[in-house]
C-alpha cells in the first residue's frame, strides 16, 4: 500500500462522529493538541500528493530528494549560492534549466548567459523580485528602492539616482578619504608599533559602516575607533540575517498580531532603527526649510545623500512619503555596508594570498597617484585599472551576491515553456559568469572557470 493510500484510509476512519468522540475519552489537554496537529498534517500531506500527482512533468531536469513541506535540503540558509553551483553542475542540459524545491516554494534555475540577459531585459515590470525577498525586506523596515518595482521603481529612481551620479560622488570623496585614513592609522598602530594582528573583517564592516553613516546623512559614528554612541551596527546586522531567514519563511509568521514581529528577534532592533532613521530624516527636512543662502558650503550634511534626495523632492522631480525615505535610507545603510564590506574583504585576502606578485603591481599603481586625497571620481576610476580589474573579477566570483532570486509577474516563456505568473526564478549568476564565453580571458588568457586578477585589464594598452 502506497503512503497516499494510507493516509487517505486514516483519513476515512477519522470521521467527524470518531474524532469528536476520541476528542471526548481524551483528558490531555497536551493528547488532544497532538491528535489534532496529527491529522493537520495528515491532510495537508494528502493534499499535497493529491496536487503533486496531477502536476505535468517539466521539459528539464528536477533536484531529486525533495521532501514534502520542506523541499530539498540545504546544509545552511547561507550555503544557498554553493548548493546552486552545485546542482547546476549536475543538472544543466542542453536547455541550460533546472528547478528545485524549498520550503514548499517551486524555483526554476536558468543555467545560460543568453536566458540571463532575456531574463534582466524584462526587469523590472515583467521579471520582478522575488515577492517573499521583497515582503521579507519591508517586513524589517528597509520599504525603498533596493525592493520597489513597476512604477514605484520609476518614481524612486528618479530620486535616489541622481544623487549617485559622479556629479555628487564627488562631494563625498573627503569623506571617505577621512575614515579609509583612520583605517590605515589604525591598523599601522596596531601591526608596526603595537606588534599585533588585527581583524580585518571588522574593521572593514566598521569602515564602510562609518563612510556609509557619513555619506548618507552626515553622521560621524566612528565604529572603526569604537567611539560611536548610537547601537546602530549590532542592529543592522541582526536585521540583515533576519531579512534572509524570513525570505525564505514558507508563511509570514512575523504578520502574527502583537507577537509576530519579536518571534525571531526583530522587533526591538526595527523600532530602534526606524525611529533613529526617522529623526535624521526629520532633521534633514528641516534643514531644507532654511533659506539655501543660509546653508555653508563647507556644511558636510548640505553635501549628503540624504539632503541631495530632499532637495530633489522639494523642486517637484517626484513625490517619496517619509517612510519610503527612510526605508530608502535604511536600506542604503544596511545593504550598502555589507555588500561592500564583503568585497573589500575578499579583494584583501586575494591580494594577502597571492604568489604572482600582485601587491607589488598594486602598490606601484597606487604610488603612481600623485596627489589621491585631491584626485577627482574621474581620476580614480581611470588611474587604477588593477585595482578595478581586481574587484570586477571579486564581484564575478567571490562576490556578495552569487544568485539573483525573480518572479514572473504575468506568463512569461522561457526555453519554448511558458511559466504561469507568479512562478519563482533563481538565477546563479556566478555559475553561469564561470561558463560564458562572453567573460573576457585578459592578457594572461584566463578561463572563465578561474580567478584572475588580471582578467579585466586592456590587453592593446599593455596594462
């Protein structure tokens, strides 16, 4: 007898009249809540394989050992971009498509650079953000651009970019300048005079954490000396792998009334964070009520990203609430400091470990810098081709984010099959970079399987 057989036969004893008389003859309180999550699960698992029978086969390979409920099985929420590496491996075939199962959810995974770019053409009004990922972020307070779509997208945009542009990068060049400064400073104490090691990657969390406060809204919070007063590291963090955890929920537990929020850790942390936002942005507002005549040059917050968006919204380009500006800015914080830290960190171990004299090529680049601290956006990004060859081949590989993770917003084809709206996309981005022959193999004829820190540089300059 199959295991749908039985449960369908268990189901057909417990009967209305059986289970309200078992349910009588029982006195556990504890008996009678194990019996009723029993047959819970019982008819969800019936319906589940009932569903599962009546579902057509794909025209491409599926992960096998997916269990009911919860799919295939991960070692980590983390190990997601390996696991995917993996699995595309094993399972990319002439059609360069899989699909696995996670935590109840169906994902379909495009293996080929040509389904990628057909797939990014469409963004962000047909292909959109997975809706858990982007529900899992406003859950937390981070309702901005990073997961607005359609027009919201637009409108945001139309705000936030500007403000982005070399233009306006330019005003935030001392800032970063001052606390990379710091960093040297302090690793300099710590290593030549003080004889000690230092950690690296929370130096450099706190680093961009600092130039991150700094550039957004003109607050010196100084984590990388440990003299900041306000908690607002610790709390990111938190929230940052909360976000993660909840994206992949199979149902929202934290839209539970009054305790839903604080089930896994995230409300205080939230309320804290917002309401610290929320009066930057209110000061910020402020400032802008002022006569700009009154406002100095030589004023750091009129030099701010969070100033240049309010000014922007105050001539009229668009409307943003005030929540969607400080989602924005949460979001801006959050991702932004990880995201960076992560690759700065793995370009300091490519370079520290490293045997084909990299350092030295590097050093000399940045030597050949007469005056960084002055030099201009366009000088940097134009005088280090090292250095931005480095960090493209980090982002490629070993970068922060391995895979995308989409959903159709109405039927969308792909690879001749046509998938219904809503269906969940997972791109690995970094598997499909190491197959492309559109990766460039550099002056040193590198395979896009490998790591190389040369692979970007311009082989007719001799760079």
């Amino acid at each position: 007898m199959t295991l749908e057989q039985r449960i369908t036969n268990m189901l057909k004893v417990l009967a209305t009249d059986d289970i309200v008389r078992l349910l009588q003859d029982t006195s556990s309180p504890v008996l009678i809540i194990i019996i009723l999550w029993s047959i819970l699960l019982a008819t969800l698992a019936a319906v589940f394989f009932a569903r599962r029978s009546k579902i057509t086969p794909p025209p491409w390979p599926v992960v096998a050992g997916a269990r009911p409920f919860i799919g295939n099985s991960l070692e980590s929420i983390e190990s997601l971009g390996a696991q995917l590496d993996i699995w595309a491996k094993m399972y990319d075939n002439e059609k360069g498509i899989f699909e696995f199962q996670l935590f109840g959810t169906r994902f379909i995974v495009p293996c080929r650079a040509e389904t990628l770019e057909l797939i990014m053409n469409e963004r962000p009004f047909q292909i959109q953000r997975n809706s858990k990922l982007n529900d899992a972020i406003a859950s937390v307070g981070g309702d901005g651009l990073f997961s607005a779509e359609g027009e919201t997208w637009k409108s945001d945009r139309r705000l936030v970019a500007p403000a982005l542009n070399r233009k306006n990068v330019e005003d935030y060049l001392s800032m970063i300048n001052m606390v990379t400064g710091r960093l040297v400073e302090k690793w300099e104490s710590e290593t030549v005079q003080g004889g000690r090691h230092v950690v690296v990657n929370r130096d450099v969390l706190s680093m961009t954490m600092d130039i991150i406060s700094l550039v957004a809204f003109g607050k010196d919070m100084d984590f990388l000396r440990a003299q900041g007063s306000v908690p607002v590291g610790p709390d990111l963090l938190k929230l940052m792998n909360i976000t993660m955890m909840r994206s992949l929920s199979p149902f929202p537990y934290w839209n539970i009334p009054w305790i839903g929020q604080y089930l896994d850790g995230a409300g205080w942390p939230k309320h804290r964070l917002l309401r610290y936002f929320s009066s930057l942005v209110k000061q910020h507002e402020s400032l802008a009520e002022e006569a700009s005549a009154a406002a100095s040059k030589d004023n750091h917050k009129s030099r701010t990203f969070l100033s240049k968006v309010i000014a922007l919204r105050r001539r009229g380009n668009t409307t943003m609430s005030h929540d969607r500006l400080v989602g924005n800015l949460f979001t801006l914080f959050a991702a932004g400091s990880e995201t960076t830290h992560v690759t700065i960190c793995s370009c300091l171990w490519e370079i520290a470990t490293d045997t084909t004299g990299l350092q030295d090529e590097l050093a000399s680049e940045a030597q050949r810098m007469k005056n960084m601290e002055k030099a201009s956006v366009e000088e940097l990004l134009n005088g280090f081709p090292r250095i931005r060859s480095l960090m493209y081949e980090i982002l490629r590989i070993k970068g922060p984010t391995p895979f995308l993770g989409f959903q159709c917003k109405d039927e969308f084809s792909i690879c001749g099959t046509k998938l219904p709206p809503s269906t969940k996309l997972m791109v690995p981005t970094r598997y499909i970079s190491m197959q492309s022959g559109q990766t460039p193999s550099g002056p040193l004829n590198a395979s896009a399987s490998e790591f190389c820190a040369r692979r970007y540089l311009l082989i007719d300059r001799g760079e």
